[in-house]
C-alpha cells in the first residue's frame, strides 16, 4: 500500500533472530546467514487457472459489474495518429481537448470498476499537431487531477537505443520516449515497492524511469507495446489474490534480517567485527533502529515520544565505538518477506487486470502469465493467442 498519506494497515513485524532481547553474541552463521526464510507469495492452491475475456464494447461503457478490476493497464490511441475505421473510435476529435475529454469519459467508466486498492497505468505519448507539440500526456493528467484522480508517477518508458518511429523532421530532436502514467482515485491502493525493487533491482526503490525495447505488431493494431511495460505494472500494482467477501488483497510483510552482501568488503569487515568484538543481536537491532543517527524509524523500539528508549541509544553507542565507520553497513541489511496479511476470511480469487483498448491482446497475455485474471475490451478486437 502507499503510505505517504496514510498510515499503512501492517503492524510493525519484527523477526525472529531480534524477539529475544536476552544479550547473546551474534552467531555468523546463524545471524548473517539464511536462519530467516522468504515466505512465498500467497497462496493460490486450489483456485482455478487465471481466465481470459475479451469484450467487444466501448471503453466508456463497459459490461462488467462495479468494484471488480484490481488494474487497469492500457494505451489508448494517439491523438491524430491513426484511423481504426470505428464510428465510436478514441483518436481522431478535433481538439485535444476533445481528445481529453473522451479519455476522461472512460476514466469516469474506469472508477467505477476498480476495487477500492485498485488504480490505472496509462501508456500515452504526445503528439506533434501543426508544427508543435500538443502535451496531451499533461493535459489527461491537470483533467484528472480536475476531476479527482492523484497522478502518483508520471514513468518515462525511454526506449532503447535505435528503436521507435523514423522522424523525418530536421529541425528537432527524434522522439525516443512516452509516458507511463499511474492514477489512483484513492489513497490506499494496493502497492508492492518489496516485491518490483527485488524484481528490478536498483536499490530500494528502482525509480520512475524504465528502459525497455519495443513489441513490434504490424498487424491491423500497430502497436509497439512492450510486455515488460504491463509486467512491471503488475507486479507494481495488482495483488495475486484478493478476498472475495471483502475483496481486500493480503499485503506483504517485510522486516530487516541482519544479513549483509559478503561481496561488498565493507559488509563482510562489518560482520567480522560483530562477531570479533562479541555484539549481540540487540546490538544489530538498535543499529537498525536509529539508522545512522538516532531519527529511529523502527517503532517498536521507540518510546511513545517517537524517540528510541535510552537502552536502545546505549546499544546503538556501544555499536558504534565497536564497528566504527562499518556501523552503517546494519542499516543496509537486507530485508526478506516474513508473512502476508489476512483479512480474517477464508474466500479468495484472483486479481483482476483489465485493458480496455486491447487491441492485439499484450496485457492480457502478461496478466495470465502472472496468474491473474484477464479482461480486455475493443471495439475490434484481435483474440489474444496465451503464450
């Protein structure tokens, strides 16, 4: 879940190399080793294989029923780039601002179906109209924010080097990225930071820059549209499995181990010295409380003033005097999956991913590839082969 507004529904987990606060020395094995196991995603076992349905309709109006889209991945056409030969066609309005409106229509359409954790990553470029850009990818966001959507990330998908559309203007540089933009109707939409940076990597938070190539389809729904592009919206933002009398979806559970890189020099002195210089496990755990100075942001060794207890603050000293410069390396420690939450019911079914412009049927082949249920709409749509 997102957390910069509200507090997160997790209790504060600590694992259990840190439960015990009795002064044992740290162990190199036992501490900086695999004591602590990942826990699996949720379970899936005995729900039926993820399902596919295609729809022929309107993204303005579509036939399901309130409350039961978990994600929304798509992209809808371009402004004056190209005609499906539709009456009811999204593309080719007059304006931008019709062109805007249109997608607002489908927005108005789209909260309707989503859960209450569920949000929309919109694939959207812009478009060159007499001799100047017309920043459509800014206008849908000030129009949704207008009408009460968050814009949360505005992702540049910058493609790889030598790919996108031939540019045979002379006076501008050739377009060689799009936009990826992440809305939410509400604050508490389902979140998974964890799961994507240990997907991804680059560090904790991999940022709102993804290089991918292109998918090429030359077929009658031209569309560059990465697979990549949907998996990492999946993985971002759609649950596994959500509950079916609540339709909440489990959230991760994370908590620090006291494990270090052993390739990093500074990480294999700084559990040399743990060990060298007789620290206990509340030696680490203090380290990981205050971090690097006494901010503290693991609660539950603080006290009700939002501080650490002075035990904790003695730890953490006689840490620092043993470890010295290699002190910061704890608060790098890497952090596993200890359990996911439960609502307290027992039901549960599939997330749901849906692609109101289908076209060639890309989200739809990712979302069943990652065990979600799939849902794509078109007002001609090409039946996705699953593969």
């Amino acid at each position: 879940m997102t957390a910069d507004v509200e507090p997160s529904r997790l209790q504060p987990q600590v694992l259990p190399l840190f439960a015990d606060r009795t002064p044992r020395v740290v162990d190199s094995d036992e501490a900086f080793g695999d004591k602590a196991a990942e826990v699996p995603g949720p379970d899936t076992a005995g729900l039926p294989a993820p399902t596919q349905r295609v729809i022929v309709g309107d993204a303005r109006k579509i036939d399901l029923p309130d409350a039961s889209v978990d994600l929304i991945v798509t992209s809808p056409p371009y402004w004056k780039k190209r005609d499906y030969g539709h009456a009811d066609q999204i593309g080719l309005e007059d304006t931008p601002q019709g062109f805007v409106s249109s997608i607002m229509d489908c927005f108005q359409e789209w909260r309707r179906l989503l859960r209450p954790t569920g949000s929309i990553f919109l694939n959207v470029g812009d478009t060159y109209y007499k001799r100047s850009l017309m920043g459509i990818p800014g206008r849908i966001e000030a129009a949704a924010m207008d009408n009460g959507w968050l814009v949360r990330n505005r992702i540049i998908w910058a493609k790889e080097k030598g790919q996108g559309m031939p540019e045979p203007a002379k006076n501008r540089l050739a377009n060689r990225h799009e936009y990826i933009i992440h809305f939410s109707p509400r604050t508490n939409y389902y979140y998974d930071l964890f799961g994507y940076s240990a997907e991804y990597g680059n560090g904790a938070n991999p940022g709102d820059v993804w290089t991918m190539g292109l998918d090429r389809n030359m077929g009658a729904h031209l569309a560059p549209y990465p697979r990549e592009l949907v998996r990492r919206a999946i993985v971002l933002a759609c649950p596994p499995t959500v509950c079916t009398t609540c339709g909440v979806p489990p959230e991760r559970v994370v908590a620090r181990t006291a494990r270090l890189d052993p390739s990093r020099p500074q990480a294999k002195r700084a559990m040399q010295l743990a060990v060298e210089k007789g620290l206990t496990e509340a030696h680490i755990a203090a380290i990981q409380a205050t971090g690097v100075s006494d901010a503290g942001k693991a609660l539950s060794f603080q006290t009700g003033t939002g501080r650490n207890s002075k035990s904790v603050q003695t730890l953490a000293r006689e840490a620092k005097e043993a470890l010295g410069g290699y002190f910061r390396e704890f608060t790098f420690a890497k952090k596993i999956t200890t359990g996911w939450t439960s609502c307290g019911h027992e039901g549960r079914t599939r997330g749901v991913v849906l692609d109101p412009f289908m076209g060639t049927g890309t989200t739809l082949q990712v979302a069943l590839q990652t065990g979600r249920d799939a849902i794509g709409v078109d007002l001609n749509p090409i039946a996705p082969e699953v593969g």
